[in-house]
C-alpha cells in the first residue's frame, strides 16, 4: 500500500514538472531570464 502511494507521488510529481516545462516552453515567446532561471 506504502509503495503504490509512492508510486502515485513520483508520477504526479513527473507530470506537475512535465506541465511546468510545457508552459515554460510556450510562454518563450516573450522575452524574460525567468524562463532561463527556472530551467
């Protein structure tokens, strides 16, 4: 039970950074060492 909650941590946790470079990556278009920062 301990490792499937784990397991459902780690993919969460993939997919929040997953969707955190997707929105990095679309809002590149305006200028801003934010987007360099974050990477």
């Amino acid at each position: 039970m301990m490792r499937r909650s784990l397991q459902m941590l780690v993919l969460m946790l993939l997919v929040m950074v997953l969707v955190r470079h997707l929105a990095a990556t679309t809002s590149g278009s305006k200028p801003g060492p934010d987007t360099a920062s974050d990477a």
